[in-house]
C-alpha cells in the first residue's frame, strides 16, 4: 500500500470490504475479507494518528517561531524543536 494512501480511500475501502462481506456464505473467503477489513482499520489509524502528530508539531512550531520573534530562515529549526518536545510528551 502507498504510504501516502489517504484516509478517505482508506474509509471507502472499508466501507465496501464490508458491504461485500455481508454476502459472503463461504467462510474462508469470509474470515479473509474480515481480516483485510481489520488491516485496513488499522492502517487507517495509523494514517489518522500520523496526521494528528503532524498537526500538532506544526502547531508548536509555529508558536516557537512567534515566541522567537518571527525570525525568517528557522523553520527547519522550530520543527525539529517541536517535533522533539512533543515526542517526548509522548513518551511519558
């Protein structure tokens, strides 16, 4: 799967492994299509949780480079700076 697959074609994907498997009356292809359908949740969760981490380093970057006053050519800097400090919240 594309790391960069989205998470509303990640919803429809779900959507329809599970419609399809309502019909299903053979039971192996049944548990497989269930099982896709788990993968797909989880990996959808993964894509949700990778964006909320995303946004809130942006977040704190952005209020390091107001508290900093701003300064132009630092953004690698903040990210990084907030990128580590919310890994570490995280941590604990």
């Amino acid at each position: 799967m594309d790391d960069a697959e989205d998470p509303l074609e990640l919803e429809r994907k779900i959507a329809q492994a599970s419609r399809i498997s309502s019909r299903i009356t053979d039971q192996t292809t049944y548990e497989r299509l269930r099982a896709w359908v788990e993968e797909l949740r989880q990996r959808l969760g993964q894509r949700l949780a990778a964006r909320r981490m995303r946004e809130e380093i942006r977040a704190r970057a952005h209020e390091l480079w107001e508290q900093n006053g701003r300064p132009s050519a630092r953004d690698l800097e903040f990210w990084l700076q907030a990128e580590s400090e919310i890994s570490e919240r995280d941590r604990q």
